[in-house]
C-alpha cells in the first residue's frame, strides 16, 4: 500500500526496480488491479531511459494455516505444554493455550508421531507425541514457548503433503493474471513437474495465447520440491530460490547449499534463477542494512542468481527507497569482482557436446565480445530465445534486447545483464526489417550512452522462431561505415555442418547429463567433490550429504553478563566455541578478570575432549561517541529537524 502509487512506482523505478511483484496472499482484486494499471502508468508518464518494467504475480499457493485465535487476540503457548491439534473446521474459530485448528484434513495420515510442525515461520515448534486419525487429532507438546496469532501458516518438514498443486483461489487469480496481461507468474510450494503443467494449463484454459506466453517461475520451498528438482527445471522457465519456508523446511545450516546448487543448475540449464527472503529485512524499519544483509545479496549475485528480490522492505518498510537503492549499489559491487572470463570458461567446460545450433552462436556471440572488447552485445528476439542463451555465457558487456511484444521483452528482465527495449512497429508483410531493428537499437543505446561513436559491438540475430532464433551474428562500430572485411556473419547453412538441427538442445533447457542430484548421500559431498568444474561442483552440492564430524572453522564467540559464569562457558565451549572474545567498550577489569577466570575454570573443570580454548581482549580502539541523554531515555529524532552538536563536556549528560 505504501508504494503503489504511481508516484511511488516511478520512485522505485528510478531507483532501480525492474520487475514489480504483487503478493496474492493479501489484498483484493480492485487493490493489485489497481498496482497494475498504476506500474503501466508510472512507465507511460515517465519513460526514464525507454527500458521496459515487468509484473509478476505471486500466488498464494497451497499452504496450511491456523484458525483463528478466540477473541482474536495472541495465546501464549508455554514450553512443554500439552494441546490438541484439530482438523475439525467447526473448531477453526476457537484456537486457545489448548487447542489449535489446522485446515489440512489429512494431517494425522501424513504425520508420525515424533514429527515436528512449526507455526508461523518456525517462531513455535510442536512435537507429535500422539495421534487419533479417526477423530482428526494430534496430541503435541509445545517445544518452545511462543504467542500464537490468527491464521498463522504451518510447516510440515521433511513430509510429503497430498495438497493439491492449486487452489481455488490460486485458480481464479491465475485467470485474473491472464486478464491483466502480466509477464510471470511466480508459483508458490512447486512440489514436482506435474504442479508446473498444472499452472501452464490453467493460464492456457484462462487465454491460450496469453497463457502460454506467461512466464512460470517455480518457487522451490520444501523437501518435496527439493528431491524433485530436476524434473522441476525441466519443466519450469525459472526458479526461486524461496528461502523463507525452505529454510523452516530443511535445517538452516543447509539452506546455503539449497541455494549455490539450485542457482549453479539453473545458470547451466539456461533458466533464470530469483534469490529471495529477508535479503534486506532489517529496511523494513532501518534506513540502511546490517552488513550480513548487504553481504547475503552480494552472496546471491557471486553465486550467479539472475534476480535479487525485495519484499515487505518495499511493500510496507518505511525506506522502500533507500532499499530498493542499496539493493542495487551492492549488485553493482558484487558483478564488478565477479572473475566474468573464468564463469564463461567454466559454462563452455561444463556443457555436453555437441552444443545445439542456438547455443553455439550464443557462444559464440559471447566470445567474439570478449575478443573485441565489446562495449555492447545487441540482439533481435521474438520469443526471448536469443537473449536468455547469450545471459547464459556472461558476457562483460551489456546485452541489449529489441522486442516487437513488449510482454516477451519485459520477461527478460528475469536475465543477467539483459536490457530490455521495445520495438512498436509491426511485422512487415513481406521481407524482413532486421537492418532498421539493428539500426532502431544502435540508436536507442547510443542515446541512453550505452555506447558511443566508434565503439565496437556485437549485433546477433535468428532467421526463424524457436529452432533457429539465433542463427548469426556481426561485429560492427557505433557511426562507422560497414564494408565486407568489418562483416563477421555466421549463417545457417554453416551451423548445419557444426550442429544437426535435430539435436536436442540440451543444457538450454534441463541441466546436462550427470548433473543429477547425487542419491547415495555418501556424506561430505563426496560427489561434487570429483566433479572437474565450478558449475559441475555446485551442481552436485547435496543437502542430504553430511558434513564432516570436525570442523575447520574457528568460532569466536563474545562473552557477556548471561555468559560469563562457568556453567555458561561450558554450554558454550560444548556448543562449538574455540575462543573467548571480551569487548573492552564495555565493563571493567573486575568483570573481564572473571570472565578470565571463570572460562580457565571451564576447561580445568571439564576438558572436553582435551582441545586448548583461547582467550582475546578485543580493544575498544580511537573512536567519536555520544553522551548521555537526559534522563537516560531515548531521544526521538524527526526528519529535516535542526539539532546542534556540540563537543561541550559540560554537556556530556544532556543530549536532548
């Protein structure tokens, strides 16, 4: 609500945003129709630089909720509490300290007793102790404490549920999607191929010409889809990588690897990969980001996601601005240390020969830009094809796409490095007008200083849709004159002796053969460890394989009042910790004397294992302090109000 304005979306279009993303989880039809009609009107009012904006719709999918708390306020559930679960609906309006409404009528057959269920995002854990599947009732213990809200989701880890892949409202707003002519669709809890035919046949049902040009990007959140996700990709035109549930599903310590496997197979299979949740969470309510968060973006990008994505930062926060800002300063930082030659060797290293004819000439296209110092790679796409291959082999330049259908053109934002511009003439009908879309693109880029007089660029084109959407290629410079030498064309019947027209393309659309998910789980990713390239290694990370017994990696741990006693220390050093950390800006010598003393008395009272534990005194170092304030309470500071600093030390207790 607080950034669908047009107003607001020019804002976040300025400031970097490229495709808007509705979430179908709230809001009515009137509300996201109107985010809609607002995004289309922010790009005709204020074009910016002429580079298209997509929207995405975000399904709710199917999912397990809680009723609703009775009198609508909190319950606090307390740690070893016993309560029932219930799938009797007349109870779903009644949910106490003893009794919760879960509305999945199968939930004590898929269940077992010692499972898990976590409530709202994982806050609340309750452990099965018992079951009545008749009666539709689970007993649990509550494993930690926690206020329960209304309608708050549920998870099921490591469990296969028999939810279908939509609902009825996901249905309805899949036809809603269609009847707006959005560019994706972004479909939660995809558990297996079938789910994704699922949604392609209903945007088809809804309009089979715009429903099959809608872009499916399956949203990978639990076990289920995990296990399946070979088969996902197969069918699928992009992936996210949905944190949020996915890291209640699996365990934590396992999402990272969930992450650098499904990217690294997406990157080889030509397919565009989203990274999202809590990228910069802390926005919401912070004008800048902890520096974990800038570090998780810059994360995804190294690891080779096409799209970061923002969510309640820019729906809701209080600095959709300044995140949408960031988000796109530590993108920038992130691509410029990215070693580009190196991914583009490991991608040719990695991919199965013989290449198909498209790819070749995307590979091609990438290396003739490297070779020359490109400063741009412009394409001529109807169907994207052309695009998504060449984003596929990192180019160091730009790649600039020229789209009759602005809605193809739009989807492209889903690519790495891909500028997106739309080309309003329409289809001649005879010939062909590749010389004035080439001409209509260097003109546009040269206005937007994309390149300028002289510079070399690569121009790259198909002869036919699909089969053959990208057949040849050239080099030429910007306001140069072209003669028969500056022409390096590659045509098709020349690819005819490289590549059979009939050879699958694989690689551009499944990952390659013997880049399945390992099923052995040997432990210690033992499979990716034999694999001969960075592509191949992330491809086979494994989040069923276990980890050595030993770690490698100290862990520092900073002791403080809750810590320092000897019990404490214990816990700690059992836990993991290697060295004790003190904070000289804080206490006295009395109180890191004891912390001292107490961590020696840790390891003389109990050796563990025998290993040696380290002691660090972390300086508190030259640096600018505030005084206190008056009162000792928080002082609220209001935007554009005038203040004086002063360095006064008669002054120290009376900030104000």
């Amino acid at each position: 609500p607080k950034t669908k304005a047009v107003e607001q979306l020019t804002m976040l279009r300025r400031a970097g945003m490229n495709i808007v993303r509705m979430n179908f989880s709230h809001g009515s039809y009137e509300y996201h129709g109107e985010v809609i009609d607002n995004a289309r009107a922010s790009v005709a009012a204020e074009p910016l630089d002429g580079r298209l904006l997509a929207i995405a719709l975000d399904t709710k999918g199917p999912e397990i909720r809680t009723g609703m708390t009775a009198g609508g306020d909190g319950v606090m559930l307390e740690k070893g509490a016993r309560l029932l679960v219930t799938t009797d609906a007349s109870q779903k309006d009644a949910c106490s300290a003893s009794q919760i409404y879960m509305d999945y009528a199968n939930l004590p057959k898929v269940m077992s007793v010692g499972g898990v269920i976590f409530v709202d995002d994982g806050l609340i854990a309750l452990k099965v102790a018992a079951i009545d599947a008749a009666a539709g009732t689970l007993e649990c213990e509550v494993v930690n404490s926690g206020l329960l809200g209304s309608k708050k989701g549920c998870n099921l880890p490591e469990v296969d549920v028999d939810l279908p892949a939509l609902s009825a409202k996901d249905r309805d707003d899949l036809a809603f999607a269609v009847s707006k002519d959005v560019d994706m669709v972004f479909a939660s809890f995809i558990r297996k191929a079938s789910d994704v035919h699922e949604v392609r046949a209903c945007l088809v049902a809804a309009d089979p010409v715009v429903g099959k040009r809608i872009r499916i990007i399956s949203k990978i959140e639990n076990h289920e889809g995990m296990r399946n996700f070979d088969e996902i990709l197969a069918a699928t035109d992009g992936v996210m990588v949905a944190r949020g549930d996915l890291g209640i599903e699996i365990p934590s310590e396992k999402v990272f690897l969930a992450q650098k496997m499904m990217i690294a197979k997406c990157n080889v299979a030509g397919k565009p990969c989203i990274c999202a949740t809590q990228m910069l969470e802390s926005m919401t309510s912070n004008p800048r980001p902890t520096r974990a968060e800038a570090s998780d973006v810059a994360n995804a990008v190294l690891d080779g996601a096409d799209c970061v994505m923002l969510s309640g930062e820019t729906a809701k926060g209080a600095y959709p601005r300044e995140a949408v800002a960031m988000m796109d300063l530590v993108c920038k930082e992130a691509e410029a240390a990215i070693f580009i030659r190196r991914e583009t060797e490991q991608m040719t290293l990695t991919m199965p020969k013989p290449l198909s004819m498209n790819e070749s000439v995307a590979k091609a296209v990438v290396d003739a830009a490297h070779s020359h110092a490109a400063r741009l790679i412009l394409t001529l796409t109807t169907t994207g094809t052309s695009a998504r291959l060449i984003s596929k082999y990192r180019p160091t330049c730009p790649i600039m796409t020229v789209c009759r259908d602005s809605h193809i053109g739009s989807s492209l934002h889903l690519h790495r490095g891909t500028l997106p511009f739309h080309y309003p003439e329409p289809k001649p009908e005879s010939g062909d007008d590749i010389e004035k879309r080439i001409d209509f693109g260097i003109e546009l880029a040269f206005a937007n200083g994309f390149c300028k007089k002289g510079d070399p660029i690569v121009v790259a084109w198909g002869w036919r849709s699909g089969v053959a959407s990208l057949t040849s290629f050239r080099m030429i410079k910007v306001g140069v004159r072209e003669t028969a030498k500056s022409l390096v064309s590659v045509v098709p019947k020349e690819l005819e002796e490289l590549c059979s027209f009939a050879t699958p393309q694989r690689g551009a659309l499944v990952a390659p053969e013997g880049l399945e998910s390992p099923t052995g789980h040997a432990g210690r990713q033992n499979a990716a460890q034999d694999a001969a390239t960075t592509y191949g290694h992330r491809c086979k990370l494994d989040i069923y394989s276990q980890p050595s017994r030993l770690r490698a990696t100290g862990i520092i741990c900073t002791i403080g009042p809750k810590t320092k006693a000897v019990e404490q220390l214990t816990m700690l050093r059992r836990a993991g910790m290697n060295i004790v950390r003190m904070n000289f800006s804080h206490g006295s010598y009395e109180y890191h004397g004891e912390v001292i003393d107490n961590a020696r008395a840790s390891v003389a009272a109990e050796p563990l294992d025998g290993r040696l534990l380290a002691i660090a005194l972390d300086t508190k170092g030259p640096e600018i302090r505030t005084g206190m304030t008056a009162g000792g309470d928080g002082v609220m500071l209001e935007k554009g109000a005038r203040l004086l600093v002063t360095t006064d030390a008669s002054q120290k207790d009376a900030c104000s």
